[in-house]
C-alpha cells in the first residue's frame, strides 16, 4: 500500500501526518512504529491521522500514535498542524483565518482557530485535577504529591489535558535529571496509565521554562500539553498568572488559562517540512 504524507512540526516536536479523506488508512502498532523509526521508517515523534468525521458539526476525526505504536488521546502540537494541514490541502470548505475547526479525539472536542499570522489557536479542553479523572492511584485530591524514588522524593502537581501530566517544579531546567528522573517516574505504579513528566522553571509569573519526557516518546524539543498542564499546575500553586510565556526546548508557546471550569488555550506555530511517499 502506497500511502501519501506530510513531515510537519510544532516547535521540534515533529509529525507524521495522514488523512483518510482520499484513501481509507488503517495502520498496526508495527507499522506506526516502522514510520515513527528514525533509522528505518519517516522519522517523528508520533504520529497523526486525520479522517472525515460523521458526528454533527464535527469537521475532522483526529487521531494520535505515539512513536512506540500506543494511540493517545491528545497532542497540543500535533492540533496545531492538523489544522495547518486541513487549510493547506482544502479538506474542510470555507476554512479561512479566524474560523474554528471542531476535531473529534478520543478525549472528546477540541477546537483550533487558524491565526491571520499564521499560528494557530487551540482550545485545549477544561484540565482535569481529581486523582481518579488523571488518573493516580489514590483517592486524595491534592495540589501536591509526593513520591519516593530510588535516591530521592520528590514534589509534584499533577494535571490531566487529555493524557496524564506529572509537573516538577526545578530551580534550573538546564541541568535537571530529565533523561534519568523522567523515565523513573513513568515507572511507578502510582501512574497507572503513565504519565508525562514536566520538569519546570518559573522565571517570573508570566515566564516559565519547561522540559517534557512524553510518555511513548521520550525527551521532545516541545509538549503542547505539558506546556497546558505546567501553566495549570503553577496557576493552582498560586505561582503563574492566567496569561504565560512557555519557553520550551524548540521555542515559545502561549498559554492562558482563565482558572478551575474554564478551557486552557494554546498558541503557536505549526511548520511544513515536507512531502512524500512511502509503501507499507
């Protein structure tokens, strides 16, 4: 099968992307893993596969994989280039700047509106904070939590944009045991559908510093919605305002969020790398 792509990315964190509008694609976990190889396949961090939706008022089911072939339910940067995309190839009619693109995910709704500069605007969905919604395996809600690993204990906020966020805050993001504290921490049985750990530094109340280790992917040059659930996790702490510059590995976001019941907004840019072709 002959199966037409576009690399993309947001920020460094880098797509594959596909739709099912003019061919039905279904792809196995192998084979979202041989694209996601940097070595033998495309080369991303995940995946995304966009197809025509037929619930009403809903313009495009979005669908993502992560590099190790596992679907999840929301991707930040990966939104930003969906809609990029949609507009680029014509997939949605009348879509001109300013409107807003209603995408299914598994999580639910999400909406995107394509900015006049050419970022793109996203309505990241209300943050989920109770301990069974994230989810952890505890009945306690709590602004904090602490966890024991193999050489230290650590503090944390813990945060739902749709996958689960595990936020540290670090006095300097540089130096920060990402490559080794990350995957430690997705081990533990108190995340028991993983997580995805963000590693912060707050410059100022409306300037933060932010380093992810996604689950399914590793260290990426940006996290959409570790960028959501960090701003969220120092609004709850009392420590960010409602409007933050979220400086992260690949470049800048901007996050707001209005505070508890309300959606999280993202915006950013979405780039075009470019076209081709591979055979599965």
């Amino acid at each position: 099968m002959e199966i037409q792509f576009t690399k993309m990315h947001g920020l460094g964190n880098d797509f594959v992307v596909m739709d099912s509008f003019a061919q039905e694609i279904q792809l196995s976990a192998e084979q979202v893993r041989l694209i996601a190889d940097r070595h033998f396949g495309i080369g991303c961090d995940q995946l995304l596969l966009l197809a025509p939706s037929d619930k009403e008022g809903v313009d495009v089911r979005y669908l993502i994989y992560n590099a190790d072939g596992g679907e999840v339910s929301q991707c930040g940067n990966g939104a930003r280039c969906a809609a990029a995309y949609l507009r680029e190839n014509g997939l949605i009619e009348d879509l001109v700047d300013g409107k807003a693109i209603a995408a299914e995910t598994n999580e639910g709704i999400i909406t995107m509106h394509l900015e006049k500069d050419g970022r793109v605007r996203v309505n990241m969905g209300i943050p989920k904070l109770a301990a069974t919604d994230i989810p952890l395996d505890t009945q306690e809600d709590a602004r904090q939590y602490r966890l024991n690993l193999s050489d230290t204990e650590i503090t944390f906020s813990a945060v739902s944009m749709g996958n689960p966020h595990a936020v540290i805050v670090v006095d300097d993001v540089s130096s920060a045991p990402v490559l080794t504290m990350g995957p430690e921490v997705q081990q533990q049985t108190f995340f028991p559908e993983g997580v995805n750990v963000g590693f912060m530094q707050i410059i100022d109340s409306g300037h933060i510093k932010l380093r992810v280790y996604e689950r399914g992917a590793g260290e990426t040059l940006a996290c959409g919605s570790g960028a959501c659930a960090a701003v969220v996790a120092g609004c709850i702490n009392s420590s960010l305002d409602q409007e933050v510059d979220v400086e992260l590995p690949g470049g800048h976001l901007l996050i707001s969020w209005a505070g508890q019941g309300e959606p999280v907004w993202m915006t950013g840019p979405a780039t075009f790398v470019y076209r081709g072709q591979i055979s599965l």
